[in-house]
C-alpha cells in the first residue's frame, strides 16, 4: 500500500441507521449503514482536466483497458472504430504519472500498448503512442473474458501502486471459455484489482457482466449504441482517478451467541456481501467495499441476537472500517458505528420499522424481483413474469426510483403503478430488455 499525504486521504465516516427496539423473544436487528469519505483533496473535484496534475498530486495508479477484439466486432464496422476512438477518449483522461496499458481481447488476451509485458507511465508522448497502436486494433477471432483478466492482472501486479483498475468492453457472449474458467480467472483477480465492465450493442450476455463487474467491485452497464462509448469510457475514466483509497474493509464485531444473517450493499446499487467475508479474528470478519473516491454508499447489516428479557440491553454489532495490510496488520480508518438491541414490551416502539432499512428492503426486493421476472420471460412462463415485473412496477413508484420505473414501461404497459397491474408488450427492443436487466440493481438513496 503506498503512503499518501494526510491531504489526499479522504475522512470517512459510518452512521448506523435502525430500530433498536425488540419485542420479548425477538432475535433479529436491521441496520443500514451509511460510509462517507469526503475531502479527499482535489483528486476527484478536478477530474474534466486530470492530466493536469502534477505525478505526485493523485494517489499512484494503474489502469489496464481491455478491448474486444473478435470477429464480431466488425459487424457493423463502426463499432471496431467506436471502440478504438472510445479507449483513445479514456487514455486522454488518464492523470499524467498514471500507468496503464491496453489489452486487445479475442479467444486470446494481446498485449497492444505497451507489448512489453509492463506499464507504460502516462504523458503526452506514451499517450499519443497508444493512440497510433490503438489504429492498428481490428477484429478476428473469438471471446474468452478469463484469459483478458488475468493478462490485466498480470500487468497491474507489476506496479506497486495504491490503486489498481481495470475496464472491460466486450460485444459478444462468452464463447471460448467454459463459464468455470471465467469463474476461477474471477475469483484470482478478486481483491487484487476493481473492474468496470461494458458490453456494447445487444449480442453479449448480460449474466456475464455483471459477474465480472461484481466479483471485481465495480460497475456494469450496457452502451447500446456503439457511438455512445467515448463519452461513457472518458467518465468511467475520470471516476477511477477520483478513486483516493484502494481495499477499503468493513469490519464487523458481534458478541458471543450473535449470528451474522446478511451483509449487502444497497445503494448505489444491490450487491451481495454476506459470503465474501474474510474472518478477521474472534467473532469479527471483514466484507470487502473496494476503492473509494469522495462519495457515499449504504450498506444493508442483518444480525441474529440471543433472546433476551424485557429492558434488557446489548451491544449486536460494532463496525469499523479498515485496510487490511500485506503483513496481516491493518490499517484503522478512524470512522466506527453501533448496532444495538434493546428488548421492550411497547409495542408501538417493537413493531415500527426504521424508514431506511424499510426503502432498501424494498429496493433489495425491486432488483431481485426484476431479475426473476426477466427469467421467467425468457422461459415462456408469462404469468410468472407478468406477476414479478408487476410488483417490480409497485416497488419502483413506491420507493420513488424513476429511473428503475421508466425502464420497466419499456418491458411492461403500465394498467396501475400502485397496485402493480401491468401487461407484458408483445413487442420489446432486445436493448430495452437488455437496459433494465443490467441496471436492475440501480437503487435511489431514502430520501432523509
């Protein structure tokens, strides 16, 4: 881990959301948990012109492109071209002193810029160099994402550096590869580098990147139309050299007779936490939140207490946030929150449930519920699917999620937002489609 100047850490801090009151016999708190980090400098406030910065200014990095190369790339042939101009657009938003390399991805990984088996440090001359190697890039040849990420792994683990990034465009499925050889290469890069990963027109699978977004903790989307890419690879850019502090953990302590039920993130977006935990000790463990920038995520936390007697008190969790450190210490953040339990004969107090852990469960369920529903369409079952994507509807309009909302008329004609009556259209843009499953787990904060 490199040292960083106290201006360019972020401050971080955790608050703790929830109702701490349970009726006699109750076992089960909720919490949701809001991390912070502000005032990280100007790393992330002047990302328009990031290669502006002095080399030392930003905390040291390296990013690793890696870029679709097979046959049906060509088809239409604009898309080769978008792509190539697309990873141009992104190097030119790389801050000077950053490394970075390009990969080139068929049913083999290529190295393309630099092609030494390293990094190239960015300047004007290293850029305008990856921009002439970026022309020579044309399309033939099949899909094995597995072998691209561990090429970029390889190249990253070359620089001893804070933060360490890759991005992902692919527009096919998988083909060359068995979905174990993309699961094994996935859980060999987990922890060592966060991934942003993009498919590009409507031919890819969308199960597959969002795995590699997920395992990798970072974003998936979908560019729909190739013309798209420059704009979303330059912000996808800049928000990775906003990134201050790399392998940033959630540390989790519960007492004695305390069962950990669920950890998941839940906004910005739903991911699933609970079986990456990494034991960290006597009855802590520590859930891994990737790179941070200034920013603020919220983390749903779900724990099983003994049964107690009324007016009795406990501690259920303690958290803290922590960067676990090559020789087994870590490295304390500062930034510590309670989850408490407090056992009550009101009912009133006992049966409210807090309005955020209310939103998230909701917009836990909305996610889930989409992603069945989309199934259930695709196996021919339209009543199944009617029935989720109708609850999917109630869920978005109730929880005021707009964007979730919008996406779904695509897939659905609307009869009742409230109750969640809807008709499947008979007629859906396989990109419509293809938009809501991949933002499905795009969640709205609770308004406070």
């Amino acid at each position: 881990m490199a040292n960083f100047s106290k201006s360019n850490v972020p401050q971080f801090s955790v608050d703790v959301y929830q109702n701490e009151y349970l009726p006699e016999g109750g076992r089960e708190v909720n919490a949701i948990v809001t991390v912070t980090a502000t005032g990280g400098g100007t790393i992330g406030s002047a990302v328009t012109a990031p290669h502006l910065y002095s080399p030392g200014e930003g905390p040291s990095a390296a990013v690793v492109l890696m870029v679709d190369c097979s046959g049906s790339m060509d088809y239409p042939p604009t898309k080769m071209r978008n792509a190539r101009d697309a990873t141009a657009a992104a190097i030119d938003a790389l801050r000077d002193g950053v490394r970075f390399a390009v990969v080139g991805g068929t049913h083999l990984a290529r190295e393309v810029y630099p092609g030494d088996g390293t990094l190239a440090v960015a300047d004007a001359a290293t850029r305008e160099q990856a921009r002439q190697a970026l022309r020579k890039l044309s399309a033939g040849g099949g899909t094995a994402i597995g072998t691209w990420l561990r090429l970029a792994d390889r190249l990253l683990a070359s620089a001893d550096v804070a933060i360490r990034h890759g991005i992902l465009l692919t527009d096919g499925r998988n083909e060359h590869e068995s979905p174990q050889d993309l699961k094994a290469a996935l859980d060999a890069c987990a922890g060592r580098f966060t991934c942003d990963a993009r498919g590009v027109g409507t031919d890819w699978e969308v199960k597959e990147v969002t795995a590699v977004a997920s395992a990798l903790l970072g974003t998936a989307d979908i560019v729909a139309d190739p013309a798209g890419l420059a704009a979303d690879f330059t912000q996808m850019m800049e928000t990775a050299m906003g990134k201050e502090v790399a392998d940033v953990s959630l540390r989790l302590w519960t007492p004695v007779g305390t069962t950990v039920r669920f950890v998941k993130q839940v906004a910005p977006t739903v991911e699933e936490l609970t079986g990456r935990r990494i034991e960290a000790g006597p009855r802590a463990g520590d859930y891994p939140l990737g790179s941070w920038g200034d920013e603020s995520r919220d983390y749903h936390v779900c724990v099983e207490v003994p049964p107690a007697n009324i007016g009795q008190e406990m501690l259920a969790a303690r958290l803290s946030l922590v960067i676990p450190q090559p020789d087994s210490s870590v490295r304390n953040l500062g930034a510590q929150g309670l989850v408490r339990a407090v056992w009550t004969d009101d009912m009133a107090s006992s049966t409210s449930i807090n309005a955020q852990v209310a939103h998230y469960t909701g917009q836990a369920e909305l996610a889930q519920v989409i992603q069945q529903g989309l199934d259930l369409r695709k196996e021919g079952d339209i009543d199944g699917a009617t029935a989720k994507l109708g609850r999917a509807v109630q869920l978005a309009s109730a929880s005021g999620n707009a964007d979730t909302a919008k996406l779904l008329a695509k897939v659905v004609d609307v009869v009742d937002a409230a109750t969640g009556t809807v008709r499947l259209k008979a007629k859906v843009e396989e990109a419509d489609e293809m938009t809501l499953e991949t933002r499905s787990t795009k969640t709205v904060r609770v308004k406070k």
